[in-house]
C-alpha cells in the first residue's frame, strides 16, 4: 500500500480538498477493474475510492467518455457485427377489390368477383 501512499500524494487536490482526477488516471483505475480476478471493491480500496465513484467511471468508459488503456490480463469480450438482413421488397398495395393468391416469389391478382372454383384451380395449379 506504501507506493500507492506515494501515487496518490501525486493527484492533485481540489480547493475543497478532493482529488482532481484526471481522465488518463480514471480510464487506468477502470481498466484495472476489468482484469481477471479483480473487483471493483478492490480497485477502490486500493485508490482509497469509494466503491460507487469507480462504478461511475465504468458507466461513463461504457458511454465512451473514457478510453481505458490496454492492461496485461484485462478481459474483452469479442464481438461480431452481424450484415443486415436485406429487406424484402413491400408488395404492391392490393384495393379492396382484389385477390391475392401468392406462391413464392409469384403473385396472382384476381378480381374479388372471381369465383371460389376458378381460385381454388388457380391454387392447385401453383402446387407442386
């Protein structure tokens, strides 16, 4: 604990008499968080911090307000960008007055006045 004394006796301090942390100096502590096997309690207490303040700083490294520097056994999750899935074409609007009988990419448009025996040939026609 006496090197960080020392460290900490180098951070600025506030007219009020708090700690002025600079952005550099709270992307390291975050980042420190994110090593294997460490916790935010302990980050803290290593810093003198109160636990909710480092907390802070996480949220705000999650909002990209911070870049955390890379640290030996600090933990990423990979991530893949998925392609967006192409986007099928809006079929034509059909009036009140037609009929769509669809099969696949293949639309047939009847008037509503077709009769069900006509439609339902028209249906097997189009079946396998």
């Amino acid at each position: 604990m006496g090197a960080t004394s020392e460290f900490l006796a180098m951070v600025p301090r506030r007219s009020d008499g708090k700690r002025n942390w600079p952005p550099e100096l709270k992307a390291r502590i975050v980042a420190e968080t994110l090593i294997e096997g460490e916790t935010v309690k302990a980050v803290a207490q290593r810093y003198e911090l109160i636990p909710s303040t480092v907390s802070d700083w996480r949220r705000m490294a999650r909002q990209g307000k911070l870049v955390l520097p890379n640290l030996d056994g600090m933990d990423f999750v990979p991530i893949e960008i998925e392609a967006p899935a192409p986007l099928a074409e809006p079929l034509p609007a059909a009036s009140a007055s037609t009929i769509d009988v669809i099969k696949c990419d293949v639309t047939i448009r009847l008037d509503a006045a077709t009769p069900a025996a006509r439609i339902a040939a028209i249906a097997k026609a189009l079946a396998p």
